[in-house]
C-alpha cells in the first residue's frame, strides 16, 4: 500500500510537470508573437525622424520591462506557492516514512 501511495503521488507530480511544461510551451509561442509586433513596430519606426525614433525607442522599451518585471512577479508567486507545496508534500510523506518505518 505504501508503495502504491508513493507511485501515485509521484504520477500526480509527473501530471502537474506535464502541464508546467504545456504552460512554458504556450508562453514561448506568445513571446514570438510578441516579437513578430516588435519587428513590424522597429520597421515602422525606421520611417519616422530621428528625435520619433528615440521616443518611440524609449517608449517601447518602458512597456517591455514593465511587462517583463510582470511576467517574473507572477513567475516569483508560483514558484512560492510550488515550494510550499512541495515542502507541505515532503512532511507527509517524511511522516508517512517514519510511521511506515
């Protein structure tokens, strides 16, 4: 029984990795999207002044760190939700281990 408590949590964790990864697979395709607008952006700005160039430039990389400071706030959240989760995960089972033992 134990070992059979043991092979299904690690199915659930090998499930909950799956869909980690399907996660990581859609944000990689979202960010060459967003660098597919960004080309066509920098070859719109290529016909504006030299002075609309830079604001443009500045203006666009504002919004960039912004949505990147964003992106790793919310990465920074479920990675500290994840490790209290695993830490939760590793009581039980060291408690299961020394009931077991």
């Amino acid at each position: 029984p134990f070992l059979r408590l043991l092979e299904a949590q690690l199915q659930d964790q090998r499930r909950e990795y799956e869909e980690e990864v399907e996660a990581l697979k859609n944000e990689v395709d979202a960010m060459k999207e967003e660098l597919e607008k960004q080309q066509q952006a920098f070859l719109q700005t290529l016909q504006l002044s030299p002075e609309a160039q830079v604001e443009f430039g500045l203006q666009q990389e504002i919004t960039r760190l912004t949505n990147e400071n964003l992106d790793l706030k919310e990465l920074l959240e479920k990675l500290e939700k994840n490790e209290k989760k695993l830490k939760k995960q590793l009581k039980i089972y060291m408690k299961k281990v020394q009931d077991f033992e």
